[in-house]
C-alpha cells in the first residue's frame, strides 16, 4: 500500500502479547490515516468503556504524508475515549515520532488492557517488547525521555507520561521530542491508567510512495514556495509566539479566567520579550522549513524549556495574569516536566485564582496557600499539586467543571470550558464564529477544529450570518491533515495553496480520491465522533454545545471588545444554522440519512437500534 | 515607477489576496503610520499580525520613511479570511 507502512501494531498489556494485523485498504480509503484511523478503531472497539480503565484503547496513529519528504509530515495522533469528557478524544504532536512509526513498519499501534507494573514499549522495526518501567515510574516526563535515550541511543523517538499522567490527572499530556506534546484530551492519563509510562521507537524501512517523480516535484514546489514567502523569516525568529499581541489587539487574548480579552501586562510576555530574553535557538520537526519551535532558556531558574508558543503564553501568562516571559517559561516548562497539558492548566489555576479572589475558596480550601493572580510560585505550587493529586489538587485534577460543581456559588459560570475540555486561547465574546467553532468542537473546547477569527475580524464580528458555514468548511479541512499525518502551519501560516495536497494524495498514495473526496473523509470523521458522543453520554445533545454562562450574559470588560458577549437566542440561532447544514437533527444528533450519506449506514444502524436516531 | 516618496509594500498571505496583489509602490499621503499604509492598500490594520520594516519588526503606529519596504504579515494566512 503506498503511502502507509501497511500494518497495525496491537499491543495488550494485560496479558502481554503483541501482534500485527494489515492495514484494511477499506480503512485506508474510507478514513485515511492518524484521526480517522483513530476514530474509527475506538468507535468500533470502546463502547460504553470507563476512559480509564482497562477495556478502553490507546491509539497512536500517523497517515500517509508522515514520514514522507514534504512540508510536513510529521504528525502523529494520541486517541481515546477521553478521559478530560468521556468523549471520542485525540491530540496530535510533531517532532518525529510519526515518521519513526512508520519507518519501523507500522501506521498505528493499538494498546489495551493495563500492565500490572510500569512498562514502556520498546519497538525497533519488527523486535517489539515490552519492558520494564519501574526505574521511570515518578520521573518528569522530560526527564523519563531523556534517560530513555541515554539508555536506547538517541535514534529512538520516545514518547513519555509524567506524574500527572501516572497519577490520572484527567488532561495528562504526553511529551515527545523534549518539549513537544499532544496536550489535549487526556491522552497522559489513559497512558498512566495503562502503566504505560512510555513508547520509544525506531525504524530503518522506507515508506513506498505511488509516484516519486510526481511527489518530488510538488514537494520541491512547496518548499520553494515556503522558503520564498516573505514571512518566513518572523516564523524563524518569533514563531507562534508572534500571535501574542496581535490576540490582545483584537481583544481575544485570555486574560484573569476570561474574564477580559485584553491584558495590560502584555509587552512583558510578547514575541520581544521572548526574543530578547529567554530563546536560545529553533526547533523544527521532522521535514519542516518553518521551525516555529523556539527553545528557551530562563537563566535565573537553570531550566531549558521548548517554547512557550501562543496557547501556552495565552493561558499561563494572561489567564493567570504572570506578566513576565520568565515566569511563563518557567511555569512551561513545569507543566512539560509534570506532564499537564498547558491549555488545561492554565484554566483549571486561573479558575482557582478567581475563586480565591471572590472567596468562593479561601486558605482553608487550598492548604494555606495564597491562589492569587500574577503569582507564578502560587502557580507553580498549584501544578505540582494537580499533577500529584495532592490536596486540592486532588480536585483541580478532574477539571473546572468537576472543580466548579464541587465549590458551586455560581462558579460554574465562570468554569470556562465545553464538553468538559477547558476552553483554549481565544477569548470569543466579541467573535461569533470562532464561538460556534468552540461550541462544536468534536474533542470539546479547543481551537484546532475551526479557527475562525480573523473570519470574524473580516466579515464583520456583528454579523452571524454565514458563520456556521465557515465554521464546517474549517472543521472538514483542518482536521483532514490531522488524518493525513501532515503540519498544517505551511497552509495556515505561510499561505500554502491547498492544491498542493491535492496533488500530493495521488502521488503518495495512487488512491484516485479528489480533494473534494477527501473533505468527505473529513467529514465523515467529523460525523463519526459525534455519533460516538451520542452513544457513549446518556442525553447528549444540544445541551452539550453551549459555552459558560460568562460568554452569554457578562460583557467583556474592556479591550477592543469592550461590551461584547453574545446572548442565548444568538448562540441559538448559530446553532439551528449549524445543525441544518450539517444534516444533523434540532438536537444536534446525526440523521440516519446523514449518516448513510457519508457511508456510515452501520453507524445509523446501531444509533437507530438503540433508539438514538430515527 | 516608484516616485520619491513611495514605499515598497509587501503582502503575505491571504492579505495578498485581500489587496489583490503580492507586492505594490503605495504614494505616501503625508506621513501615515504602518496601520494607515495597510488600509490605504485594503487591508484592515486588524488583519495584520506583524509589520516589518526594511526586514525588522516595527509597530503599528511607525511611520515608514520614503523607499521603505514595508512587509505586512497577516495573523493567518490559510483560507480563513474569505467565504465558502
């Protein structure tokens, strides 16, 4: 099969066996690669399983441009059923470990069960063990990599868990190339919950393609294209921290729990003070010319830390109100070290400050310990804490709406988050679409689904109509490079023409799918992991899709949206609009003929058995 | 032909495709700032992530200087900005 490596590594850790089974070319055809792969595989073998327990699976999944010479094709997914919102869950990482993979001979490797003491898994092209952890067990995740490869060589790609993800802190991240994570969705701790404490990897085969001479030339195109775009040069210099100010110009940079899209202490944590201060150097993944990875070193704590790129600055720095680029770093790179994922952690402590701030808690609820915004030890403390599930860590461990039905006084209006996945970087009030795309991300509150804001910004931040077709049109295109196991920064941030890809799927694979035929893929993904929601969350619906009462009734307070927030008839009427166009019921469940549609009639089959859809 | 008192502007992206054109020579009306320069080419100044300046990173309130190569730098590039 061209462009896959043709096999799935399955690996049980309760009884310890592996084995191999060839990649279907239905499967192949029907859901390409990395996040269709995934989704499928869990839809069909996680129903009505406890994320973290034995019967769920852990899926790692690259596609058919990972590992092959392009810009980039480097991605590789982490999936489960999450254990963050009991949903169908992925997040994907760069780095190296998906062309590893598939160099090794696999696209994907399945784990279930649980082993009875820590392992990792060790597999070098067909030699698959799995081995003992115990030494590991309790080590950062960094950490844990880094004696991996003093151990292993570093031609091993490691993937690893930390405390947290040991200690099931429901959004563990897993690490991989010192620095690099798939944050999202708990994947860590459906890791931890296996004693999986790692994954290293290294292969020596090569990826057959259909058409060498085609991908040469194309993929020689993009390169030049990449490397001639007049903005290369800034993504070298300040990567994606560069979004900082530009977010807190249009009033959409989260700040004191989103309370506000605006931060005043802006300047000390923006792509100059990064440049000036702290980065040290780049860091490309595998097949990249962007290198929008910046490495970074805090002199004054002696730690070295991979970014902090935008959604962790935006997070950690104006959510929790550290106005220094010093102390985001370093609160970075604790989070690596632990394993949580920045995006959620950010919130869960910047929830925590506002709490303690309005005194729904007070000293006797955190230990004694001042939880106020601005304060990096508090912060620090706090991590630390969460990702050992130590006092009110314990708590903050589950999440903010976990944390907020605990503490109550109408803190679940303030609990930022959809789906029970903490809301990412975007402050929205003021930006209709990029709302619906929150709203109706399949994995809960995360931007990567739709990122629709300069959308907002260029069609008018009043208008709604339009938006929800928008907003499906991005959540076809952007999660189908997840799929395919390709970067999507060359075409968000540098401009690169779709075509390219277009072109690029035959040359790779000789599958004769159009683009077009590959959007459907998309969105039969898309369709897939909502069904999987609608059969896994007794009730789940509409009710599921609306963001915290703060967006919907408490105007932003300053800022460039001073004055925004968009009430419910208007989230009702994006949501009636989104439903429609997406063939999906006023309950926000897939139709039957939407389901066969998209070649899903065992899907609608099922659902419509167990009275889930008519 | 560029005139004594024009700058060189440079659009990457989506905002080339807002402005119609990947580079042009803008007459400066008086001395208008970087965010002027972009809505006088028809990109709305909020579009812009980054400005540059002969190669290094200005605000958005700099006032270029005649035979200054101004690059704008739009926040996102891929498709994000237009409809269906």
């Amino acid at each position: 099969m061209n462009g896959y490596a043709g096999k799935i590594l399955r690996v049980d850790l309760s009884t310890g066996k592996t084995w191999t089974e060839p990649v279907d070319p239905k499967l192949a055809r029907e859901y390409l690669g990395g996040r269709g792969f995934a989704a499928r595989l869990i839809y069909d073998e996680v129903k009505g399983a406890e994320a973290l327990g034995p019967d769920n699976r852990l899926v790692l999944a690259s596609g058919p441009f990972a590992g092959v010479f392009l810009p980039a094709g480097a991605k590789a997914t982490f999936a489960a059923k999450s254990s963050a919102t009991g949903l169908y869950g992925d997040a994907n990482v760069g780095g190296h470990l998906a062309a590893e993979l598939k160099y090794a001979g696999y696209d994907a490797i399945v784990f279930q069960g649980s082993a009875d003491r820590p392992v990792y898994l060790f597999v070098d092209d067909e030699t698959v063990q799995i081995r003992d952890a115990s030494r590991l067990w309790g080590k950062g995740a960094i950490e844990a990599e880094v004696a991996l490869k003093d151990e292993l060589g570093e031609d091993y790609q490691i993937a690893t868990i930390g405390p947290a993800g040991e200690n099931l802190v429901k959004y563990a991240c897993v690490g991989h190339d010192i620095g690099r994570q798939a944050g999202r969705t708990g994947a860590g701790a459906v890791m931890g919950s296996k004693r999986l404490k790692a994954i290293a990897v290294r292969g020596s085969q090569t990826v057959p393609v259909a058409d060498i001479e085609a991908l040469r030339r194309i993929s020689k195109e993009m390169f030049l294209k990449v490397k001639a775009d007049p903005g290369l040069q800034v993504w070298h210099d300040y990567g994606l921290g560069s979004v900082c100010s530009w977010a807190n110009s249009i009033g959409a940079f989260p700040t004191r729990n989103f309370s506000s899209g605006y931060f005043e202490g802006i300047d000390g944590i923006d792509h100059h003070a990064m440049r000036e201060r702290i980065i040290v150097g780049s860091k490309a993944c595998f097949g990249c010319p962007m290198a929008c990875g910046k490495f970074s070193r805090v002199k004054e704590r002696g730690v070295w830390v991979e970014g902090p790129e935008y959604e962790t600055t935006a997070l950690i720095g104006g959510n929790c109100a550290l106005n220094r680029i010093e102390d985001v770093a370093y609160a970075n790179y604790v989070c690596d070290e632990l394993g949580l994922d920045t995006i959620s952690a950010g919130n869960v402590i910047g929830f925590a400050m506002e709490c303690f701030q309005r005194g729904v808690i007070d000293e006797r609820t955190t230990g004694g310990l001042a939880v106020r915004f601005g304060d990096v030890e508090a912060f620090v403390t706090l991590a630390n804490r969460i990702a050992r599930r130590e006092g009110i860590g314990d708590l903050l461990a589950d999440g903010v709406k976990q944390t907020a039905a605990v503490w109550g006084k109408g803190s679940e209006s303030y609990a930022i988050q959809v789906k029970g996945l903490e809301w990412s970087g975007y402050e929205s009030r003021g930006a209709p679409a990029m709302m619906l795309a929150y709203m109706t991300a399949d994995i809960g509150a995360h931007h990567n689904r739709a990122w629709a804001i300069t959308y907002d910004i260029a069609q008018g931040r009043e208008k709604v109509e339009g938006k929800a077709a928008k907003v499906i049109d991005l959540q076809h295109v952007r999660p189908l490079f997840d799929c395919l196991g390709a970067c999507r920064l060359p075409w968000v941030e540098m401009g690169l023409d779709l075509k390219y890809y277009a072109e690029l799927f035959p040359a790779v694979t000789g599958l004769d799918l159009s683009w077009e035929d590959l959007l459907q893929v998309s969105e039969r993904v898309y369709n897939l992991t909502r069904a999987y929601a609608v059969r896994e969350v007794p009730g789940f619906g509409r009710s599921h899709d609306y963001p915290p009462e703060r967006f919907i009734s408490e105007p932003v307070p300053d800022g460039a949206t001073a004055g925004s927030r968009i009430p419910r008839d208007t989230l009702d009427a994006l949501l009636d609009d989104y439903y429609g166009l997406r063939g999906w019921d006023k309950t926000g469940r897939p139709t039957g003929v939407t389901l066969r549609r998209l070649g899903l009639g065992d899907v609608a089959e099922e659902l419509a058995a167990r009275g889930l859809v008519e | 032909m560029a005139s004594s008192n024009s700058v060189v502007v440079k659009l990457g992206g989506t905002l080339a495709e807002l402005a119609g054109t990947k580079q042009l020579c803008v007459e400066l009306p008086g001395e208008p700032t970087l965010a002027e320069v972009a809505a006088l080419v028809g990109v709305a100044p909020n579009l812009v992530m980054l400005y540059a300046v002969n190669g290094t990173l200005r605000a958005a309130d700099y006032r270029p200087s005649p035979g200054d190569e101004v690059l704008l730098i739009p926040a996102v590039a891929g498709g994000q900005l237009t409809g269906r």
